[in-house]
C-alpha cells in the first residue's frame, strides 16, 4: 500500500480521468453556448470556425436520408469527445468513464451541419 503526502496548503489536487473529461465537455459545451469554439484560445464565434477544428462527422438522417442531425468528435485518442446536435449535448469518453453536458447551439451549427448535408 502506497501512502500519499498530504497536500501542502495552496497546492491542488489532481484531477482524475473522469474530473478531467467533465471539465473538458462542460467547456465545450459553455464555449457553444456563450459563442466560442471546441478550443477555448482560438474563440471561434461562428459555426464554419468551430468545424476547422473537427476531427469526424457523423450524420445522423431520417430513413429518407434528409438530415436529422450530426455528432461532431473534437477530441480523440485519449478522451473522445463528441457534440451531439441530436441530443444537444456534450458526451465524452474516456475508460469506462462516460460524461454529458448539455448546450445550447448559439453559433448555428446545427443549421450549418444541415446545409452542409444538403450539398452532399
């Protein structure tokens, strides 16, 4: 058994697997709601700035095919993170750990996403 130091005063505890995919999926999911994009510095304000950053689409039609909506990963490889416009939220794994945080889409994605399917 492994004994750990305590914390001296002033200094942080670290933050586990599943803190940590919290804090990013509650981030995305505010830079979203307040205008910003999926990275905090860049500050993409709009739907065609946040999707320079997006790693996959997934379409999500009806049986006709027409869009229904999308999940976008932001982040893969350690946690994936995923926004899904169907659900509105922020859904990240990581290990067995599983996070959502919900948005609200105030830079268009969902109508970008949607023209974008419409071009196809």
């Amino acid at each position: 058994m492994t004994l750990q130091a305590p914390l001296i005063k002033g200094e942080k505890k670290s933050e586990t697997c599943e803190e940590q995919l919290r804090r990013m999926c509650k981030d995305i999911a505010e830079n979203i709601t307040a205008g910003g994009g999926p990275d905090i510095t860049r500050g993409a304000k709009d739907a065609s700035s946040f999707m320079e950053d997006i790693y996959n689409i997934e379409w999500i039609t009806h049986q006709d095919h027409s869009y229904k909506g999308a999940r976008l990963m932001v982040a893969g490889g350690g946690p994936n993170i995923w926004v899904n416009l169907v659900d509105g939220t922020v859904d990240g794994y990581w290990g067995f750990d599983k996070v959502k945080h919900g948005f609200i889409d105030n830079i268009g994605l969902d109508d970008y996403l949607e023209e974008m399917h419409g071009c196809k």
